[in-house]
C-alpha cells in the first residue's frame, strides 16, 4: 500500500473551505463565528456559486471591515451547484488541513483548535468527524434532525476510529462537521465523481484506509430552516441518487482493489455495490408501476 508524502504539502496549517449561495439571511453569523475561533485558521475560502442576493457583497465587505487578509473570496460567473463548488474548493486549499464549512450555521469558538490538535497528534487520521447540537428556525419546509442521530452523540471528549459495518451508511459525517488531510484529497482526486456529495466519497476512502475517525465533542450549531441545500435537493429522483451511488461505489472498488488493500474491504465494497444495484432495479420497478398506473387512471378518466 502507498503512503502519503507528507513533505508534499503545503506549510500552512489549516484551509477553511466555504460554499455560498443566496447566504444573505445567515452568512454573517457563520463568518463571524470563523473569525472569532480561539486558533485562527491560516487560510479561508469563501466561493460565491453565482448567487442572486447580496451574498458576495456581504462577504467582500466583512473581509475588508475586519482587515483578513488570509480570506479569499472567488465568484463563480455561473451556478454550478453545491458539490462542484466545495471541490473547486478543496483544489483551491493550501493548508495541510481542510475544514468544510456550510454558510448557515454557527462554529464554535475552539473547533478548529481542538480537530486540529487531534489530527496533528495522529497521523493515522486522515478524515475526522465531530459532533453537533441543533439551531432550528422553523419555518415552511423546516425538518427536525432524526431524535435517533441526536441520541447517538456522546459529547465526551473521546476520540475513537470508524470500522466498516453494517450501519457504515449512518455514521455520522457531514461535511460541516468534518476536517481531513490535503493528501487525503489529492489521493483520491482521480476517483472523484463531481455529482455525489464530498462527504460521502471522503468517508468510505477514508474507511477504506483505515483512517477515518470521530471526536465526540460540539463542534457546531447546525441550523435547520426551510431553504437548506440538501433540502432543495428533492427534486433529484431516487433513480439518480442511487445511479450516483453506484457510480461512487464502483470507483471506490476499483481504488481498493487497485491500492491491494486487504482482499476483506474489497468484498466489503463489492457487496455494498450489489446492494446499491438491487436497490436500483427495485426503484426502477416501482416508478415503472407508478407510471402505468398513472396511465391506466387517465385512460379511465377519459373513458
């Protein structure tokens, strides 16, 4: 198995890599809660995907107000969506340490300070994954966190490495809470599928070689509202998330077998993907059933 070049990288320390679009109502809290981090990152990246609203000129403004230097803001002539954009972000990032960063919620003041320390002091973790508490603004099309997720955070301070398992699907790592290792990215870059989240491909590489772990401690309040991304994200058929995921699954099989990483993740893998492809033909079937009985209810109506 290759190891990674740490002399390749970059001699800062830690990137912060901000996605923004139409952020007007609640981006200001979040940039101050960056600036106001007890360990200042070396490196901010704020990237305006095309927004409609005052986005950009909120985030040029708060930069030159409190003189950062080391914040960049890049504007997008045309949207290109959430993923692509946090990927022009990571290729963007410098530092040795990369912190995805939603434009909606609020970090507290010592989580770049404490995630930090810990991936300074193990090299072995390569993607590492906090914990969070809710900030709700219950409005229309507002939904809860699952009161199961919530249950399962421990906020004890206690650091411990993520096994591949049956519920790999439900461990939690959001990108928002996360920080991985540049080298991490750059290893994988070649494997990326632009149209499956970050999160999903930087975790199951990161289980893949053994390095993806989890610190049980608050990291942020994460806020739900009406106009979330993942929310306005409904409109993608479950046919086209689980195509994506497939495609996700089988570029991570051909890295692992590639790699010669141990043959037990590689059937690991295979098997997953199998069930990514049964749960597609069933899918398939069900919208195939739905249509007709939607034609054969037509068909009726005009009878």
């Amino acid at each position: 198995m290759r190891r990674f070049n740490m002399n390749t990288l970059n001699i800062l320390k830690t990137s912060i890599v901000m996605a923004a679009y139409n952020g007007t109502r609640f981006i200001l809290e979040q940039l101050q809660s960056i600036a106001d981090q007890t360990r200042a990152p070396d490196e901010v990246i704020v990237i305006d995907d095309a927004s409609t609203d005052d986005t950009r000129e909120i985030v040029a403004a708060f930069i030159q107000t409190n003189r950062l230097a080391h914040w960049r803001l890049i504007c997008n002539s045309q949207n290109q969506g959430w993923r692509k954009t946090f990927k022009q972000g990571f290729e963007e990032a410098r530092g040795e340490f990369i912190f995805p960063c939603d434009q909606d919620d609020i970090w507290m003041p010592d989580k770049i300070e404490r995630m930090t320390d810990i991936l300074e002091n193990d090299p072995q973790i390569l993607l590492l994954s906090a914990e969070f508490k809710p900030l709700y603004n219950q409005e229309h099309g507002f939904q809860p966190f699952h009161p199961g997720l919530l249950a399962s955070m421990r906020f004890d301070g206690t650091v411990e490495r993520v096994h591949l398992g049956h519920n790999w699907a439900q461990t939690l790592c959001s990108g928002c809470l996360s920080g991985f290792r540049r080298a991490l990215f750059q290893r994988i870059r070649e494997s990326w599928i632009d149209r499956y989240s970050y999160d999903f491909q930087l975790r199951n590489y990161a289980l893949a070689l053994d390095g993806f772990y989890s610190v049980h401690f608050n990291a942020l309040l994460r806020r739900r509202h009406g106009a979330n991304a993942t929310f306005q994200e409904r409109s993608e058929t479950l046919l086209y998330r689980i195509e994506a995921e497939i495609d996700a699954l089988g570029n991570l099989l051909r890295f692992v077998e590639t790699e010669e990483i141990c043959g037990e993740k590689a059937r690991w893998f295979r098997d997953a993907l199998l069930q990514a492809r049964h749960r597609y033909a069933s899918a398939k079937s069900r919208d195939r059933s739905f249509a007709h009985s939607r034609i054969s209810r037509r068909r009726g109506i005009r009878r």
